[in-house]
C-alpha cells in the first residue's frame, strides 16, 4: 500500500513537472485565475493522499518551483510590459516636447504635469510591483513552513483588482496622451498656417518695400544726374573761363581795314564797304593764340548775323595776308560755309591753288547757325560743329608746328558774326 501511494505520489509529481507552471504571460486574468484555483485544489488533494516524507519533500519541491516560476512569469511580464509603456511614453513626448517653449507655453505646462503624474503613476506602479513581488515572497514562505496553507482566492482577487486599476489608469493615461497629441497636432497645424500666412504678408510687403526702394532710388539717380549734368556744366564753364582764353578778342591791329569790330569786347565781326568783283576776301585774327599745352581742348564759336557771301572759319598764322581767305593760305585750316574743309591733304581730297579741300558729306551753314571750332591739344585733331553738334573730323589733324590764332573771313557785304571765346559755349564738352 506504501509503496503504491508512493508511485502515485511519483507519477503525480512527473506530471506536475511536465504540465506545470502554465505560461502566464499569454493567460488572461481569468483564465490565470481558474488555473490556479484547480492547481490549489489538486494539492489539496495529494496532500490528503500523501502523507509520506519523501512525497512531503517532493511537494515542498515542486510547490516551490511552482511558486518561483509563477513569480518570474509575472515578474517578467510585468517588466516587459512596464519597459514597452516607458518606451512607447518616454519615446512619444521625447518627440513631441521639441515643440518650441516660447510658442507652446501652455502646453509645455500641461506636458509637465502629465510628467509629474505619470512619474508619480510608474512610482506607484514600482510601489505596487514591489509590494507584490513581498506578498509572493510572503506566500512562498507561508508554503515552506506550512504545506496546508495555501493562497487564500480572495487574496489572488485583490492582487487582480489591483492589477487591473493600475492597467485602466495607464490605459486612461494613454488616451490623455493620445487626444493632447492630436491638440499638439491641431495647434502645430494652425501656427503652421500663421506661419505661412505671416511669411506671404511679410514677402508681399518686402516685395512692395523693394519696388518703392527702387523707385526712390532711381529718382534719386535721376535728381543725381541732373544735378551732375548742372555741375559739369558749371565745371565746363569754369574750364572754358581757364583754359579756353574768354579775355580773347579780335585784334584790331591784325583786322582787315574792310572788317569792323564792334562791341564791348570787339567780338562782331561785319564786312564794311563795297564789294569789288566779288573777290575782296577779308580776314581778322584774334588777340591771343592757341595755349601751347598738351592738355585740354582750345574751342571757340561764332553765330552768323548775316550771310552774303562765304564765310571762312578756322586757325591761321598771322604772316597771312589779310585779303585772302583763312584755309587757302599754307599752314592755315578752315570751316567753309558752302560745306568745306580746308587744310587737310587726306585720300580722295579736292585741291585749289595747291591747297587740299574736302567737301563730300560737310554740311554747309547760314544765317541762324552755330559754328564751331577748336583743337584736342594731345592729339592735334581738329574739331568743328555745328549748332551744339560735333561733326565727323576723325582722321583731320593739324600737323603745323607755328603758332596759329583764331581767324574769320568775310567776303561780301552783309556777311557778319558775332564770336564766342567762352565760357558759355553752344557744344558742350
């Protein structure tokens, strides 16, 4: 009889270790609880049954196993569980609390004192764990003193209960999360489009600073260029009055006695007398010569009163005779009025008395015109215009070296001109 108690006592205990402890970490609560239950009440039973030391030292044996086992599995899932949750939490408001402080004040608050909670809910869960993990501890003690006792169902309730408030306040914990991210998600939303808009409005009215800017500043050149254009032009007066001699007037001394000079400074030229065939040339030159610089522009006009006959302006040497027209005599350079250029021996230059002419494309002048003439003193190019405009003189030079002066010929009655030594010429340089 003692020996078939004990092999049933064996073979309970073989099958104890091959069937038990359950995995509770894919159990629910229930189905854990029921399990447990049957488990209490087979020991009950096989402690009735075997009353033998060696089935006592098994039940010891297999009961504290059990017990150590059912306490990792719940240990282990708690762990689990808690780490998931602290991830998944830690994870979630470590992403959502980059929002900037200075624009989610409030909310920033509001995330704290979710913090605050939810620290104080993992304290109270680590309170709970722990206190669990002593009142298993206490079971396992009760079973190693005493086999009879057993864990009270009532007390597996409580610790269900208790389990079950914490996982529905970090459920309710979660849901708060969830609707204060989708409140971060809706304010992002909205700051978002504050954002825009105020990014539209502040490129619209930069646009707009920029098109008035512009607009300023080319007023303001247009107002600089005007008031260059006075100040150049001041500039040239004040160049014409240093350097283009307006103290200069015709000589009366190198006058022929046919011309008369009047005016204040002797600058009206007229032909005086009667003509004599047509042919009586008449020539003045002025005061001072062409300044001997190699630098600046000599330059001076005259404007036709009357018109008669032709009229020679240009550069000539005072040993010309006076009857003759300024550009026929050598070394002399002239402005015709029918539309010559004297004094140039260029390619394809027409000739008379030996003196080259040049009268293809030269615009002739009259009564109301400006006539100008002058010298680049670098270059030695010649220079005339007419009424303000520079004609083309590219390729005529002046290749004298002797001093020259200002001339005007006259040859007719009628003909007369009033010079321009400066300094408020019509061409402005």
């Amino acid at each position: 009889m003692s020996s078939t108690d004990s092999t049933n006592g064996a073979d309970i205990t073989a099958d104890q270790q091959e069937c038990w402890p359950p995995n509770f970490a894919n159990l629910d609560p229930s189905e854990e609880l029921r399990l447990l239950r049957a488990r209490i009440a087979q020991l009950e039973r096989q402690q009735t049954i075997n009353k033998s030391p060696s089935s006592s030292a098994s039940f010891d044996l297999v009961l504290q196993n059990e017990a150590e086992q059912q306490k990792a599995a719940r240990l282990a899932k708690m762990e689990q569980y808690q780490n998931n949750q602290q991830h998944i939490i830690i994870d979630a408001w470590t992403q959502k609390l980059k929002v900037s402080t200075d624009q989610f004040s409030s909310k920033h608050q509001e995330h704290e004192k979710l913090l605050n909670a939810y620290q104080n809910l993992m304290e109270e869960m680590n309170l709970k764990q722990q206190q669990y993990q002593k009142e298993t501890n206490d079971k396992i003690g009760w079973l190693n003193k005493d086999q009879e006792q057993c864990v009270s169902i009532d007390q597996f309730s409580s610790m269900q209960s208790d389990q079950k408030e914490l996982l529905d306040r970090l459920d309710g914990f979660e849901q708060k999360q969830a609707a204060n991210a989708e409140q971060q998600k809706t304010d992002q939303k909205a700051l978002s489009a504050t954002i825009d808009q105020g990014m539209n409005q502040l490129k619209g009215e930069l646009i707009a600073k920029m098109g008035q800017y512009q607009e300023e500043q080319q007023r303001k050149m247009e107002q600089y260029q005007k008031e260059q254009k006075l100040n150049i032009e001041d500039l040239q007066k004040t160049v014409a009055k240093f350097s283009l001699t307006p103290q200069n007037r015709w000589d009366s001394a190198a006058c022929h006695r046919g011309l008369a000079l009047s005016g204040p400074d002797r600058l009206i030229v007229q032909y005086n007398g009667k003509d004599r065939d047509g042919l009586s040339y008449r020539s003045v030159f002025a005061e001072r010569p062409i300044p001997k610089k190699n630098l600046g522009i000599f330059y001076y006009e005259m404007k036709m009163l009357g018109k008669e006959g032709h009229v020679f302006i240009g550069f000539g040497r005072k040993q010309m005779q006076l009857n003759k027209w300024i550009g026929i005599y050598k070394g002399s350079y002239a402005y015709e009025s029918v539309g010559r250029f004297w004094g140039h021996a260029v390619e394809r230059c027409s000739r008379k008395n030996g003196r080259p002419y040049i009268e293809v494309g030269i615009p002739s002048f009259g009564v109301g015109d400006v006539i100008g003439c002058g010298m680049d003193l670098a270059t030695r190019q010649i220079i005339y215009t007419k009424n303000g405009q520079r004609l083309d003189t590219a390729n005529l030079f002046v290749d004298s070296a002797a001093e020259l002066f200002p001339c005007v010929s006259l040859l007719r009655s009628g003909d007369k001109i009033e010079t321009n030594f400066g300094p408020d010429l019509e061409y402005k340089f």
